[in-house]
C-alpha cells in the first residue's frame, strides 16, 4: 500500500506556478540592434569629445600661446606700467648693431624706459594675425592717453617648450624720439624729469641746441614740456606707433613770466648804474650827450623812462629785442663864442637790446648793450 501510494503520488502532474511564463513564449529581444546602437553612441560621445578637446586646444593656444597672445603679453605688461617686465620679452631690447642697421643713433638712451615715464595704454582690442614665413603680422589697436593709434608687430617663432610654440619680436617694438628742446637744458616727459645732460653722449659739454635720442616704447604716447623758473612750454606729444623708427621732435620753450621780471630788474639796475656816471658818455652805456662846446658843470644823468623788456629764444639762450627808454641830462654848458653859461635839461631818448646766457649753474648772465 505504502509503495502504491508512493507510485500514485509520481504520477501526479505539477501545477505551474502562479505568475511563470513558459520558456516558449518569453520575447527574444535582437542583441545585433542593440551592439550598433551602443557602439554608434559610442563613436558620437567620441567625436564630441575630440571635439571639445581640439576646441579647447584650439581656444588655449590662441590665448596662451598663439603669437597674438605673446604680443599682448607685451602690450598687458605697458597697460600695467611694468616697462622692467616689458624689457624681459623676446626681442624687445635691441643693441648697437640692431640700431645701426635700421639707421639709428646707437647712442640712443634708455631713460625713458621706465616706469616712470609711462602713458596709459588702454582699449587694446587685437585687428588681425596674419601668418608669415616662420612667424606673423599681429596689428592693434589701442588708446594711448587720449590718442587713438593703430601698430603693427612682426613676430616669429622661437622654439618650443615640448608640444608648446614660443615667439620673439622679428623686430623690436622700441623706437627713438629724436628729441631737440630749445631754451631749456631740463625738460619732462610724460612728468619724469630729465637733464639734457644726463642723456646727451657728451655730457656736461652737451651742445644745447643739439637733439637728443631717445629710446622709447612702442605703442607709446610721450608728452614733452619745460616747466622751469626760466622757461616753460605748455608741451608737445608724440605718439610712438611704429617700431624701430625714428621721430624728430622739437619743443621751443618760451620765457617765463617771474623770468621776464627778473630780466626787467637787472636792466633797469643796469641803467641806473648809468646814470650815476658824471660824464657827456657813460662808459658801456647805450645813451650819451654830445656837444660842441664845453661843460661848465658835470652832466647830471637819470632815467626818465625806463624800457619794457621782452625776452625770447634766441637759439640756446634768449635776446632782449630793441625796447625804446628815455635818459635825462642836466648840465651847464659854456659858449665858446662869448664864455656865458646856460642850463640845459634835455631828455635823450635811445634803445636797449641785451643778450642773455644761461651758464651750466643755472644763472643768467645779461649784457645790456645799444644798437
């Protein structure tokens, strides 16, 4: 019984279980499809990649490395007035041969490459790069104090720091200012101060009619004036734009007014002295009395009316122009036909010029004289 009972139960059916599918009617989903699929979206997050990294190399080369970028590395480094910085670039300090091959003083000075003697650069916007053999033509634009001023700057390749490109200036981006300042040995510019002296090849024996070269930067605004006791100028600007040129430049200073009143003073100084001579014609004076017959008495000499002096430029020193005065003589005079005695009070009119010197010292040595 107990075998039967056995038997009966394997021959029992299973039930299926509840929520089991048969393996004939679970769906077969196409595994090729879905390989292409997956390698096609694969290949777009690849080439999107490549492409942002060549974008990405592309906008950082540009930027860092691209020979617009080395120029305006250069350009920062004059906004920021960092001229010592600016020096470091490739290719911008030049020596004496480079000068002389380009037709420049090579005894240029390098005063003027300072801080000191910066403008403001600003706007610097770049125009264009356009490729040459082993390097480029970058141009700018930019506004230099209140002058807007376009340069172009020619840059070639250096070498390279592994996979990385570096530039030099092909052509320095200095230039010369040619600078001749006319009654004045000291002059500013752009504010710095400067003896013709200090910079001059010759020195303390520099002619003060001689120019003076000066290296300057370029993109660069230099504004040339004369602000002394003696002399000013209300200034002169120069806009250097062109690199390895050079620009003459003529700054005519004027008298000053305290100047002028001093020159006033020692002339009318001078003819007071005059007249306290006792003489018909004072020694080294520009007036005198003349007569045929005697004095009976010494000429009694003053100033009636004094000139109004004028100073101007007169090549490294300064003229006093013929200005009018009138002299005032008294003397007794004794007629040689009857020996009587008559007065005269005569005035005298005459005319004063004078040249003026400025000695290495600083003073003014006046000579007074008559036509």
């Amino acid at each position: 019984m107990d075998q039967g009972a056995v038997g009966t139960r394997a021959g029992v059916a299973t039930p299926p279980v509840a929520g089991a599918t048969p393996d004939a009617a679970v769906p077969r989903r196409p595994r090729r499809r879905s390989l292409w699929f997956d390698l096609t979206a694969l290949a777009v997050v690849a080439v999107l990649f490549a492409g942002a990294v060549v974008a990405a190399s592309t906008v950082v080369y540009r930027e860092l490395y691209s020979p617009t970028a080395f120029v305006m590395r250069y350009l920062d480094l004059l906004s920021e007035g960092r001229a010592a910085d600016a020096l470091t670039i490739a290719g911008v300090t030049v020596d004496s041969a480079q000068l002389e091959a380009r037709g420049l003083p090579v005894t240029a000075s390098e005063a003027l490459l300072r801080r000191d003697a910066l403008a403001p650069l600003t706007a610097v916007e770049v125009l264009s790069e356009e490729p040459t053999d082993g390097g480029a033509k970058v141009t700018v634009s930019y506004r230099a104090g209140n002058i807007d001023g376009t340069t172009t700057f020619d840059v070639e390749r250096a070498g390279s720091i592994g996979f990385v490109p570096t530039w030099r200036f092909a052509r320095s981006p200095l230039a010369v200012v040619d600078l001749s300042v006319k009654g004045s040995m000291s002059f500013d510019v752009n504010g710095f101060a400067i003896d013709k002296r200090q910079v001059s090849p010759d020195g303390v024996d520099a002619d003060p009619l001689a120019s003076v070269p000066l290296l300057v930067f370029s993109p660069g605004l230099y504004s040339v004036s004369v602000d002394t006791a003696i002399a000013a100028t209300p200034g002169v600007a120069v806009l250097s734009d062109s690199p390895l040129t050079r620009t003459p430049v003529t700054v005519q200073a004027e008298a000053t007014e305290k100047f002028r009143a001093v020159v006033q003073e020692r002339v009318d100084e001078f003819l007071t002295a005059c007249a306290t001579q006792q003489v018909l014609q004072p020694t080294g004076c520009p007036f005198g009395f003349y007569v045929r017959e005697r004095i009976a008495s010494e000429p009694l000499w003053s100033i009636a009316q004094q000139p109004q002096v004028v100073v101007e430029p007169d090549g490294a020193g300064w003229r006093i122009p013929a200005a009018e005065a009138v002299a005032r003589i008294d003397v007794d005079i004794r007629s040689l036909f009857d020996g009587s005695v008559r007065s005269v009070s005569e005035d005298v009119p005459f005319t004063v010029t004078g040249q003026i010197t400025i000695l290495p010292d600083g003073t003014a040595s006046i000579v007074v004289s008559g036509p």
